[in-house]
C-alpha cells in the first residue's frame, strides 16, 4: 500500500516520491518562474525609468503595486502546490517562498519610496534598507537554485540564475 505526500501525491512504501512526481513538481515551478520573471523585469523597467527619469515617481510606484499584486497572487500558488514527499523539493518549495517574499519586500521599498517623490529622484539616495533588502532576496534566490536547478537539470529543464525571476 503506499503512502500518501504531502498534497496527496503518491509515494513508494519508503516514503520517496517517484520521478513523475517530481517531473510535474519541477514543471509547475518551472511555470511559476517564467511568470516571476515577467514580474522581476517588470519592477526592474520601472525602477529602472523612474531613476532616469522617463517615468514619474508616483506613475512608477503605481505599477509596482500592479506587479506587486501579481507576485503576491503567484506566491499564493506556491504555497497551495502539491509538494512531492521529497527533501529536495520541499526545501526547493520552502526557498522559493522565502526569495519571492524577499523580493517583494525589496520592491515594496522602491514602491514606497517612490510614492513619496515629488519630482525625479534621480539625485535622492535610494530608499533606506534597498540595498540590504535586494542582497537578502539574492541570496535565498541562489539558495533556491542551488536545489531546484539539479532538479531541472535532471528532468532536462531550464536551468535558472538568480537574475531571471
């Protein structure tokens, strides 16, 4: 009789999901990381146009609040996804959670700052925390990596760098 993973999946009677598991758990992350990277480049084009100024301050915050919402919506699919009964794909499933939230939280501070510029901040310093805030989201993102792309390459997937997503 096996044994039910978390999220209903099937497993062997050790416990250790089969590779078709894992095949759809690496495929649905692979998903979820296109649509992130749509967002990353998104908030980056933004911040990116409001610090040159070809964007005003306020028009930029309001479409990383756009971005923001669809990241946060994405987040939630994480969290809801069947995760195989496997070490690597829950700390993949626990890693990305953390560097989507991280993320979010380092754009949330372009976002606010930006909200509070009058005109273009192309001579303001960044906003307080920015900085620290994008190192720590790169940093759980190559953790992430680090046990997902073996994964991918395995199922002969894309292999992703920190700066795609």
């Amino acid at each position: 009789m096996a044994a039910r993973a978390r999220g209903g999946g099937k497993t062997t009677t050790t416990g250790a999901p089969d590779d078709t598991q894992l095949r759809v758990f690496v495929s649905k992350l692979e998903v979820f990381l296109g649509q992130s990277r749509t967002g990353r480049l998104g908030a980056k084009q933004t911040i990116g146009a409001a610090l040159g100024c070809a964007l005003a301050p306020r028009t930029a915050a309001a479409r990383l609040e756009r971005v923001q919402r669809n990241r946060q919506s994405l987040l939630q699919q994480i969290a809801a996804l069947s995760v195989p009964n496997d070490e690597r794909a829950l700390r993949a499933a626990d890693l990305l959670q953390k560097a989507g939230a991280a993320s979010i939280d380092a754009d949330g501070r372009y976002q606010d700052w930006l909200a509070m510029q009058k005109k273009c901040p192309r001579r303001s310093l960044p906003p307080a925390g920015a900085a620290a805030a994008d190192a720590r989201a790169t940093r759980l993102k190559r953790a992430f990596l680090a046990v997902f792309n073996p994964l991918a390459r395995h199922f002969h997937q894309h292999v992703w760098r920190d700066t795609e997503f």
